[in-house]
C-alpha cells in the first residue's frame, strides 16, 4: 500500500492544551508521525511518497471562506498585539449570548470559530493543515487512477473541524474534503467510516443534509465522552440527508467482539446505500492504552479491522485521525492496513 506522507505535517508543533485543568503539553503531537512512519518502513508496508500540493479551491468547498481566512492569519494578528502565549480560545457564543455578529478583535474571533478549548492555534498551525489536506488528496488521487488502496499520514488530523469551526487538534476536515473530491471526480455515492474513538462531528456536521457522501461513525457514547453534544444514534441526517447519517455510540469499556459488531453493521449500512469509494477516518484511539479515550481494543484486533474493511471490495483511502502519545499506535495503524492488504490479496 502507497503511504502519501511531509515532514511538513511537523511544522505545527504546539506547546500548550487544556486537559484536566492543565495547561500540559498536546497528545497530539509531531512524535506520533515518526512512531507510525517508523513502522510502515519496518514492517514493509509499501513505499512512502510525498504530496502534491492542491491549493485552497477543494478545502473551500467544504469550509466556508471566513473560517479559512481567519485559520491563515489568525497567528500572526495573536502575536500582533503582543499575546504571549499560544491562541487559546477563553470565551464562545453560547446558548445565552448566541453571538451572531463576528466580533473584529482576535480573541473574540478566535472564540467564535473555536468548538472547544482544549486545542490552540501556534505558529505554522495553518501550514500544516494545508499540508495535511494535500496528503488527503493525493492518497485520493492515487485510489481513483490506480483503484488500489492508499494511507495519507495526515496531521494535524480533521474529523473534528466543521464547516466553519476548529476544535480537537482538527482544522481542515481531511477525510470530507477528499469525500467531496471523490464526487467531482464522477463518483455518485461515496462513504466515510470513522472508526476514531471519538465520535467525527464535524464531518456529520459537513454531509448532515446530502446524500452523496453516507457518514458512517463507531465512537464512544457523547453522555460520556468527547465531543459530548453530537454523535447519538438518532442523528440520522436531514431533508436529503435522512438515513444517510449512522451513529454507533458504545459505553466505555467496549471490547472488541461488542466493537466489530457494530462494525459490521456499519458495512452493511455502506453496501445498501450503494458507496462507490470509501474514505476511512482512521483513528486507533480505540486502543486500551490509549491515554485520552476508553475502548478495549488490542494490538491483535486491528488486523481484523482492516479485514472487515477489506468485504466491502471498494476503492479504499485510508486517512489518519487520532491515536496518541503511545508507542503503539505505529503497530496498531499497520495492523489495520496490512490486514486490509492481506485480504485483498487473497481475494484476487
């Protein structure tokens, strides 16, 4: 499998979030690239090519252009005004204060584009995700040529970012805006299956009322776990939307066997709307060490994952999500990958 990977992607390299009531240092974090790249190459998954660069044109049919705008500069106008630290958002509209005008100082902005607090804005924030966004596309664009499949190593990841807000370490949504590429380039009907422990809101957010993309989401119960105020099961879509919206919310503690028959169901959801392409939001954050979530995944499982995946006999292009600070999240991609490889292979 052809990996799209830039030592670009470690341009942002943020010192601060907001977790437990510390400023600590991110989980998200430029290490996790080298531990995933490290195993691809060990494990001889397949070669590792650089992107292509693709502009802004794909992200602004996604996200609106004054949350772009305010993404490319918001950096450098935080420092302008002598802020010391890193763009950290401290106040939002809120039920009370709707906020429907945008205010013109940079806090408030900042604030009225952020979803949560947790996640700043640092040097070289938005130039990584612009990277990160052509990592998606070219691993796209090699599935459409070629029909076999391809991992973009994207970071900063994007299953979070909506249309018009940033938030859990995502600022351009990867995986939608490849999706929305996949249809200009003649497919019909095309699915993404997030398979992150945290439920992917902003691609719902995204696709909620189209029923050219299928958004297929397994995640940790919001009553219990971030992002908390979207992925339930009965958010299905609306208007054209309708049923093209599938939440799978799970308790923490799910184990694997409670996990892959959700999976299942996932796919099956996938084959009846008739996908033509699917783009997998890729996060391994299901893994039981992971520091910041609450499955019970083990190392051994994900292969299976890439198996299950590989039934659905699609063009298929893997993006990266989430997965942090621990030494196995290079074995773990892999796994899924090699899996996914292993089946194919004996398909044919």
């Amino acid at each position: 499998m052809l990996t799209f990977h830039s030592e670009s992607t470690k341009l942002r390299r943020a010192k601060t979030e907001l977790n437990e009531g510390l400023l600590m240092a991110p989980f998200e974090c430029p290490e996790r690239v080298d531990l995933v790249l490290e195993r691809i190459r060990a494990s001889g998954l397949g070669p590792v090519q650089a992107p292509t660069r693709f502009g802004l044109e794909p992200v602004l049919a996604v996200h609106d252009r004054d949350y772009v705008e305010f993404l490319a500069g918001c950096w450098e106008e935080w420092k302008a005004i002598g802020m010391a630290g890193e763009a950290i958002p401290n106040i939002w509209p809120s039920r009370s204060m709707p906020g429907t005008r945008i205010p013109e100082h940079i806090e408030g902005r900042l604030g009225y584009y952020a979803q949560t607090g947790e996640t700043s804005i640092c040097a070289n924030t938005f130039e990584a995700a612009e990277v990160s966004k052509d990592i998606a596309l070219s691993a796209l664009g090699h599935t459409l040529e070629s029909g076999e499949p391809s991992f973009g190593l994207c970071r900063p990841p994007g299953h979070h970012a909506s249309s018009n807000q940033f938030g859990g370490y995502c600022f351009f949504n990867n995986a939608a805006i490849a999706a929305d590429q996949a249809l200009k380039h003649g497919h019909s009907r095309v699915a993404v299956l997030d398979i992150d422990f945290h439920h992917g809101n902003g691609t719902q957010e995204i696709f909620y009322a189209r029923d050219d993309v299928i958004v297929v989401s397994l995640h940790g119960d919001p009553l219990h776990c971030f992002p908390y105020y979207l992925g339930h099961a009965d958010e299905t879509g609306s208007g054209r939307g309708e049923g093209y919206n599938v939440n799978y919310p799970m308790p923490p503690g799910t184990d694997y066997a409670r996990w892959s028959a959700a999976l299942d169901e996932g796919l099956a959801r996938i084959r009846q709307a008739g996908a033509e392409l699917l783009v997998v939001s890729l996060g391994v954050d299901t893994f039981e060490h992971d520091p910041i979530s609450s499955f019970k995944l083990r190392s051994d499982d994900y292969p299976d994952v890439g198996r299950r995946l590989a039934t659905l006999g699609l063009p298929t292009v893997f993006l990266l999500e989430g997965g942090y600070a621990v030494e196995e999240i290079g074995i773990n991609v892999v796994n899924v990958l090699s899996g996914f490889d292993a089946a194919r292979a004996g398909s044919v």
